[in-house]
C-alpha cells in the first residue's frame, strides 16, 4: 500500500452565518438554534423554509444547495452539497436526515481511501417528497416527485414518483 500524505488538514470554519451572505434567501425562513452554514454563499433557499435546531448545512466552493419554497427540515440533519443538492418545494424532511453528494474513489486500491480523490453527483428530491427521520441518501439519487422515504431507509439508487420506499437498502415497498 503506497501511502502518500498530500492532504492538508484545515478548519472549514465556525459554521456561524450571516444571512446576507446566502445567494439567495426567501422570506421567512426559519433558522433555529444550533444551525450550522458553510459556503452560505452558494446556498440558495425559497420562502417559508423551516430549518430545525442543529442542522448542517455543509455548502461547499463549487456546486449550490437550493431548498424550495414551504420545505420543512427537521433537527440534527446533515446536507452535504459538494456535488450539488436540490431540494423542491414542500418536501419534508424529519430529523437526523443525512444527505450525501459525494464519496470517495474506490478503484485506487493502492493508497488509503481517506486520500482517493472524491467523486461528486447531485442529488435531487422533488416536490412534495418525505423523507423519514434519520434515512441517509446516497450520492447520486434522486427521490421522485410526491416519493415517500420510510424512517431509517438507506437510499442508494433513484426513487421513482408516488412510490413509497423504505428499509437498508431502501427496496420499494408500494405505490401511493
């Protein structure tokens, strides 16, 4: 195993955020305490976003979170949008929700994972989508239209509309 250390280990900041800083922010829009914003500045979100106590909202220096109009996020999630991640309107998302948009290459089976080079895909959930509190969604996915996403699921492959799916992993279960 070759190892060659050519990470450079920083801070990515405090998280603490002024909200003239976003690309774009509705109105009311509801941060409660604890929220965490990185790279607000490519961060985009609708009116009337709920945004509950001690989520994470990991922008990052390329790619854009936007976060559509009436979407209610729960507590202690977790949004990473390196790869870019959009979230429609009127989606509800229950607490510790965890959203992935990028992983590590695994093809490189001579150098430790942590210093492969990252993959990015976006991951997009559509309108009127639920997402079931702490269900993780891979990178990569997109959640159909109206889609329901059982509490726990895994989520590694797309989500078609009006279906209901749910366990690790996420398998469907019906339609709605």
């Amino acid at each position: 195993m070759k190892i060659e250390n050519n990470k450079i280990n920083k801070s990515h900041g405090t998280g603490m955020f002024d909200i003239k800083d976003f690309k774009k922010l509705g109105e009311n829009v509801i941060f409660e305490h604890g929220v965490l914003v990185f790279h607000p500045e490519n961060i985009e979100i609708g009116n009337n976003v709920y945004i509950g106590h001690y989520t994470i909202l990991k922008g990052y220096y390329k790619n854009i979170i936007s976060i559509g109009d009436h979407t209610w996020i729960g507590q202690q999630c977790f949004f990473h949008g390196a790869g870019g991640l959009k979230i429609g309107r009127a989606v509800g998302i229950g607490p510790k929700v965890t959203i992935l948009t990028s992983q590590h290459d695994l093809t490189h089976l001579d150098i430790p994972v942590y210093f492969a080079p990252l993959l990015f895909e976006e991951v997009i959930i559509s309108d009127g989508a639920d997402i079931g509190a702490g269900s993780i969604i891979l990178p990569g996915v997109k959640i159909g239209e109206g889609a329901v996403i059982g509490a726990g699921s895994v989520v590694t492959k797309s989500v078609p509309a009006y279906e209901i799916w749910a366990g690790n992993p996420a398998k469907k279960l019906r339609e709605r």
